[in-house]
C-alpha cells in the first residue's frame, strides 16, 4: 500500500512524506519531548513549536481553559528563538528520518524574512510552516493572516529568503478563507495548511475577569473540526497546490474525512493531549481503511468528496 505523500512538488528540495500524519505545531513540543513514549520516527513529519527571532517568554498564566470538546489556549508563542533552535535542535533532527518542519513567526514581516533567512540550508530543517496568525505590531496589532495583501507580503518576503519548501498555516479567523489561500499560493506558497484556532474566551465569574490570563484564547480540539473541514473543502476547490488538513483530528475516521474533502496530509494536535499515541493511532487507522477497503494509493480517495 502506498502512503507517501508529496507536500510541495513545485518546490526543487520537495517534501515527501513517507505517510500523511503530522504533529500540529505547538502541540508536541520539539519532538524530543516524546521520544521514549513511542516511535516518532513512524510520523509523517513533525512539525515544532512556533519559532520567532527572539526567544519569548509567552503569555500570563493561566493559558489553558478547558471547554466542551476543546481547549482555549494562549501560550502566546514561549520559545527558545531562533539562535538556540538551529544550535541545540537542528543537530538532533539531522539525524532522524522522520523530516522536521520548523513553524516560524514573527511580529513584524522583516522577522519573518531574517528567521527564514536564518533556518535556510540548515541541517535538520525539511521546511517552513508560516504562522500568519500573529498580531502585526506595525499594523497596529491586527493579524497578518485576516488581509490578502498582509498575508501575501509575509509569503513574499519568506520565499525570497528561504530555498526550503514554504507551508502557509491559515487563520480561520477571517471572512475570506478562500481570497487568502488564493492569495498566498500566488505569493508562491508550496503549501497551505489549515486550520489554526479560532479566537474565543471563557470568563472566571468569581473573578469576574476573561479566560485565559491574556483575555482571550485560540480554541482547538474536536469542537472545530467541522469548521476546518468545510474551509479544507472549499480551499482545495480554489487552489492546486497540497493542502494539510488540521483541526480537531482525533481518530482516523476524522483524517480520512479531512483527506476526502480535499487535504493530501493531516496534523494531529490537542488529541495528543489527551492521548500522546493519537498521531500513530491515526496513522494505523488510515492504513487499516484503505486496507480493508483495497484501496491500494491514498491519492486514489484525496478529495473524493469534491467529485
Ligand atoms: C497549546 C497549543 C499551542 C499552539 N501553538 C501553535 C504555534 O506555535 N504555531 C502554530 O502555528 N499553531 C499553534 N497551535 C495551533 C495548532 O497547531 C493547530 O492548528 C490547532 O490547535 C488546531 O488543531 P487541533 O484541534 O488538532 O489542536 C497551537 C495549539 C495549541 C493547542
């Protein structure tokens, strides 16, 4: 059965995928983390954590609310930076078979350049996933992500510091999904993958005050996966390049659904929460389903429900 997957195929380097099951970024840390809990070496890909030029100390606590079949969350990208990835990640991951892709963000679209700039030619590194969800400082905060021309600029600017293949992670915060995929794949994105959170909050009422600590959260988990498959379904009616479906994916059943609306690869996320094992049980899962319906190619069901 043939479960390889290719994620950019307009790019020189490529990124081929020994099987379509991927971690979602931030949600399973730099990979080394789970190591001894299974073989990660079976994934996909692995995609880390939010990378920015500098290293940040994230969000207020408390950054995690717990809601009806999801979470809020609003970690408010801690990470090591960029400097200390490409010195004591980078290594490690040249090393493993399973390809890491390295999930970059910035506050303003020179960090976005100079981050791409740095991880070019990096060992260890098989691609960039742009997160354009972040508040654009020189726009008075308002994410890069929500407006074709802020979102395309991004991708511009990473294309032309970067040979590596570029996956852009899209918002679904925003009314024109469709007009930002277009967007960004004319701005020369290899790859779309959606979706990121959608915005939301809780409130203390003892406190009184919003939930989480920062005021408001990115809700994930099963409670948007409806969501993120109707936008995978209308996106990859739009667009020809590769799409990653995530959001909510908990089961192979979900992933399938996600790959028969049209996505060429998944992310699972906060399932592995709940269930660290969640990425190599839906990976065996999907194999079991195409085995048990001799299905011999994944390509033969990609986006079988737009036909
Ligand atoms: C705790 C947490 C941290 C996250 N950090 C990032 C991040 O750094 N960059 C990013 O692009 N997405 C980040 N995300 C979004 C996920 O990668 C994913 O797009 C989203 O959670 C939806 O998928 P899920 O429902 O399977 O979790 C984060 C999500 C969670 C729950």
């Amino acid at each position: 059965m043939d479960l390889t997957v290719q994620l950019a195929p307009g790019n020189k380097k490529g990124l081929k995928l020994a099987n379509p099951v991927m971690t979602a970024s931030g949600t399973f840390g730099y990979g080394t983390e789970y190591e001894h809990l299974f073989d990660i070496q079976s994934l996909g890909a692995i995609v880390c954590k939010g990378t920015t030029l500098e290293p940040r100390e994230g969000n207020p606590q408390p950054r995690i609310i717990e809601t009806v079949g999801g979470m809020l969350n609003s970690i408010g990208l801690q990470n090591i930076g960029v400097d200390t990835l490409i010195k004591e990640k980078a290594p490690v991951w040249s090393k493993w078979k399973v390809p890491v892709i390295v999930n970059i963000a910035g506050r303003t679209i020179g960090d976005y350049a100079l981050v791409a700039k740095k991880l070019d030619g990096v060992a260890g590194v098989a691609a960039l996933e742009v997160n354009i969800s972040c508040p654009n400082v020189e726009a008075g905060g308002a994410e890069f992500g929500i407006r074709t021309d802020s979102a395309a600029k991004v991708i511009d600017v990473v294309k032309n510091a970067t040979s590596l293949p570029v996956i852009v992670k899209l918002t679904p915060n925003t009314g024109e999904i469709v007009e930002l995929a277009r967007a960004v794949v004319s701005a020369g994105a290899d790859a779309l993958c959606l979706i990121n959170t959608l915005k939301g909050m809780a409130i203390d009422i003892k406190s009184h005050r919003p939930l989480p600590g920062n005021g408001y959260g990115g809700l994930s988990g099963p409670a948007i996966k409806p969501v993120a498959l109707y936008m995978v379904y209308e996106v990859a009616k739009a667009v020809s390049v590769p799409i990653i479906g995530c959001g909510g994916i908990t089961t192979a059943n979900d992933a399938i659904e996600f790959v028969m609306a049209g996505a060429t690869a998944v992310q699972v996320g906060t399932a592995g929460f709940m269930n660290p094992h969640a990425p190599v049980d839906v990976m065996d899962g999907i194999s079991s389903y195409l085995q048990k319906e001799n299905i011999q190619d994944i390509h033969k069901i990609i986006g079988i429900a737009r036909r």
